[in-house]
C-alpha cells in the first residue's frame, strides 16, 4: 500500500505532511517525498529512496516553507524503488504536482497518447503518466485544474486516489479517489487529507470519505465543494471521528 498526505491552511505544512506520513508508515512503503508551494509561488519537491527518516535528512539542510502542501509514501509498482520514481510527480512544465495511489491499467495507452504530443518522461511511473495528462488537458482546453482534473480521471482505466496541487494556484488543492481511500478533514480555515484518518485526527474529527469516482475542489479558507466525474454537485457527508492518538 501507499500513504498519501496534504494540507492547506494558515500553518507551515512541512511538519503536518511529515507527521502524517509517520502516521501512515504502517502501510509500507519503499520510498518518500513531499512537495509544497512557497509564498514566491515556488514549488519545491523533495524526495528519497528509503524511509520517512531518509527524507527528513534530505530536507534537514533546506530551507522549506509553505502553506500549501501534499506528501507520499510509495510502494513500487510500475517502476523500481528509487529518487526519481519517487512521489510527487510533476507535468513537463514543472507546475502542476501530484501524488497518487493505486494503478492506472491503461497507463500505457496514455503515456503514447502524450509521447505523439510531445511529452517527455522522467520516471517509469503510471503516476507520472496521469499528471501529464492533467496538464494537456489544463493547457489545450484553458480549462481549470478541477477540469482538468475530472477530466483526466475520466479516461483512466484503474484505481486512484489523488491529491494535485498547481503552483500557479496555490489556494487551491484537487483531489480524487476510485477504489483507493481518501479522506478530508474539515477544520478551523484549513483542510487535511490523507490515505485514512490517522495523520488527520491530531487536528480535527470531522471528516468527509470521498466515495468513488467522486472529486474535491478544496480551497483555502472555504467550502470544500465536491462533484462526482460528470461534474453533477455531490453533498459529502461529514463524520465525527472518535479516534484516540495515544493509540496510533
């Protein structure tokens, strides 16, 4: 399995990002990153082969800082265990960031697709594969990054659960599950996210389980709006959560 992470909010969401893939370190994993935006608009992406510990070493020497921000722990599957198949992955353009779990079976198809359009690939990664699709359509349709987005997952074939965040806007983050859990939690001017609900629950109980096919704008400061694939308006249901920390 992997672990996803992501916050938005009024805090430097470093320390939330990693805490919260210690959270989900029972999941295992063979490698790690994190990617955030700064108050320049910047985005900055670090990542490592190994452990949560491993990234924090890499991290240790840098100067990071941001709001907004999502994180990985990846378990290899298309693609070896290493730096550079690591998560988050990024669109050739290097704007629009994104971590993911589950497969996407048609990943292939795609990635031809894209290569007959002129992308080019770092990775061995399906992951990479989806957030380059997301930035052709961004670019060629001027859409949204929800659209974009929505748009996307509809022609992928497989499992996901999504969290992208562009640079370019960075009061906003989309995310996005099939057959892979995510869950949102809701709390005071600031959004979590995460694989369940572990590295959520130390700063709120409320939370919304997005359901399949279905995708959220969330954007700092206000409502999350959620929408299923055929951009109908969804109304999420939000839980109380009672879960003790002292037992994670």
């Amino acid at each position: 399995m992997c672990g996803i992470v992501g916050y938005i909010g009024h805090r430097e969401s470093y320390p939330i990002l990693i805490n919260g893939l210690h959270r989900l370190e029972y999941r295992g994993y063979d490698s790690a990153g994190v990617a955030l935006i700064d108050s320049r608009s910047n985005l900055n992406i670090y990542k490592s082969k190994g452990k949560v510990n491993d990234l924090e070493s890499v991290c240790s020497s840098r100067n990071i800082s941001g709001s907004v921000g999502i994180a990985h722990t990846r378990w290899a599957t298309h693609g070896e265990p290493n730096d550079t198949n690591a998560h988050p992955h990024v669109g050739n353009a290097g704007n629009i960031a994104m971590v993911h779990n589950g497969t996407i079976e048609n990943y292939a198809v795609l990635k031809e697709f894209l290569i007959n359009n002129g992308y080019t690939f770092q990775s061995e990664t399906d992951t990479e594969v989806l957030v380059c699709l997301i930035e052709h359509i961004h670019t060629s349709n001027n859409c949204s990054l929800y659209e974009a987005t929505r748009q996307a997952l509809q022609r992928v074939v497989g499992a996901f659960a999504i969290a992208v965040i562009d640079r370019r806007n960075p009061d906003t983050v989309i995310s996005a599950r099939r057959s892979s859990p995510l869950a949102i939690g809701l709390g005071d001017d600031e959004f979590f996210m995460a694989s369940d609900a572990s590295p959520i629950i130390e700063y709120t109980n409320r939370i919304i389980y997005l359901d399949d096919d279905q995708i959220a704008i969330i954007r700092r400061g206000t409502a999350i709006e959620v929408f299923n694939l055929d951009n109908e308006a969804v109304s999420p249901s939000v839980q109380q959560i009672d879960l003790d920390i002292a037992q994670l």
